[in-house]
C-alpha cells in the first residue's frame, strides 16, 4: 500500500513533463529532478518516475523521426514546386503530368506527418493526465508505445 505523500509525488512527477510548455527540455528537466530526490524513498515514485521519462524520451523519438521525414520532403516539394513554370498572375500552374504527382505525393506525405505529429502530442497529453490520475489512486500505470530507456 502507497502513502498518500507517495501517490501525491508521483503524480506530481507526471504531470510536471507539462513544464514543456513553460521552458525548453522541461519535459525532462522537471520529472528528472523529482524522480532523482524520491527515488530512493519509494519504489512507487521510483517505478512512475521511470516510466514518465521513457514515455518523454519515446515520445522525442517518435517526434524527431515524424519531423525527420515531413521536412526534408515538405522542402523538397516546395523547392521542386517552385522551380517549374508557374504563372502567378492568374493561378495557372503548368506542370508535367508526372511532376505535379510527385510534388502532390511529397507534399502530401509531409502534411500526413505533420497531422500523425499533432495527433501524438494530443495523445501525450491525455495519456500523462491519465498517468496522473493512476498514480494519484496508487495504481502503477505503464504507457502503451513506450520504449523502456529505463530499467
């Protein structure tokens, strides 16, 4: 059985990832700092401090690897765009048949990356104010997706 001081840090450990939205790396910074002066104090704070930083660091991973296809293809589309003929005076585009399906495919590619970034950081959101609430209730509560960095 959990202490309520226990249950109280360690959901305080989920939700202080929000410190993202505060100041850069907070994410990390904020649980990394609470998880490292409980840890040694409880096996429930040291088991959710776990599991917040991984979920953090697989979620950054997850992130880069969405950014790290989007951009260079949404660039890419962008910048072969541009080089064909357009006319900005009045909207008409002339493009080779297979080049505007190129350009359309690659830039389409980046826009459904963009949309799969969107949907996972709501997805991170609601799944911490779920972590919370768990923890909160004494529970142990392991995030789906998650790559375990930590043992």
């Amino acid at each position: 059985m959990t202490s309520a001081n226990e249950r109280t840090i360690a959901s305080v450990t989920h939700l202080s990832s929000f410190a993202q939205y505060i100041f850069p790396l907070g994410n990390f910074i904020a649980p990394i700092i609470i998880w490292s002066a409980k840890k040694n104090d409880s096996e429930f704070v040291d088991f959710n401090g776990k599991q917040i930083l991984n979920f953090q660091l697989s979620i950054f991973t997850y992130s880069l690897i969405l950014v790290a296809i989007s951009l260079p293809l949404l660039i890419y589309g962008f910048v072969d765009l541009l080089g064909t003929n357009m006319s900005f005076s009045n909207f008409d585009i002339d493009f080779d048949g297979f080049q505007n399906q190129k350009i359309t495919a690659l830039i389409g590619i980046a826009i459904v990356s963009f949309v799969f970034l969107i949907f996972l950081k709501i997805f991170e959101f609601i799944l911490i104010i779920n972590a919370a609430v768990k923890a909160s209730n004494g529970e142990n509560y392991k995030y789906p997706l998650t790559i375990p960095f930590f043992k």
